[in-house]
C-alpha cells in the first residue's frame, strides 16, 4: 500500500474543527485541554512523517533520519489551516488514519504511551464525529425512536 505525508493543512485544519466542535453543547466533548489537543496533532504529525519515511526508507539511502527530521520539521512549522466542514473532516480523519501504516514503525519498536494515546485519541473524535453527523442530519431528525 503506497502512502503519503499528510500536509500540515490538512492536520491543523482537523485541529480547529475539533476545538471549534468542543464548544458546542451538543458535542460530546473529549475533555481534553486545548494544550493536550495540540500535543496529541503534534504526535500524529510526528507519527504520519515517521511512518511513510520508513515505509520509502530505501529512497532514502544513508539520509533516512535526515530525512526524517525535515519533513517532521516543515509539518510541525507550519501553522496554517482552513476552515472546514465537520464531513471534511471525517474525510480528513479517514485520511490521516490511512497514511499512517505503523507496522513499518513497529519494525523497529513499540509504539510509545503518547503515540498510542494520540492514535486511540483520533480515533475516538473520529466516532464522536460520525455520530455527531448522524445525530445531527436532516433524515435522522425525521426518524422515530421506536417502530
């Protein structure tokens, strides 16, 4: 399976529609702080760019970690973002989570506790959201509980 580095726009636009989504009242939030939200992208960055790095390793002949920390560098800088819808971004969130194919990673090692966290973190929005969009469709207001 071929994979590619997500553009930092698509992570920081996932970002801000998660924290923006965290206000509302009908959103169950993820209680996490605005700073925890910012470490848990930072790490899946980090993760995406480890991750497809290794899996083109042989591209990469003698300058893998080079490699590796320039492409993490230019993620981790980049702070733009767009405004996007809530199904932008599960679409977005289906992508992340197909770009990083961690068995290249588990090669080497174990995931570590923040990388778990960070991917059952995304995975976690990624429900609360699809039940958001359900929740909150105009065929799901015209239903009835019971049949």
């Amino acid at each position: 399976m071929s994979s590619f580095i997500c553009s930092s726009i698509t992570f920081n636009s996932i970002e801000k529609r998660l924290l923006d989504l965290q206000t509302k009242s009908d959103f169950y939030s993820l209680n996490v702080s605005q700073e925890d939200i910012s470490n848990i992208f930072e790490n899946l960055k980090k993760i995406n760019v480890l991750c497809v790095c290794l899996q083109y390793k042989h591209h990469y002949d003698g300058k893998l970690d080079q490699e590796i920390e320039n492409q993490t560098q230019i993620i981790l800088e980049d702070k733009r973002f767009k405004e996007i819808s809530n199904y932008q971004a599960f679409s977005c969130i289906n992508c992340v989570k197909y770009q990083i194919e961690i068995e290249h990673l588990k090669e080497l090692r174990s995931l570590t506790a923040q990388e778990e966290r960070s991917l059952a973190f995304l995975e976690e929005f990624k429900k609360r959201l699809a039940y958001y969009l359900v929740e909150n469709s105009a065929k799901y207001g015209k239903t009835t509980w019971e049949i």
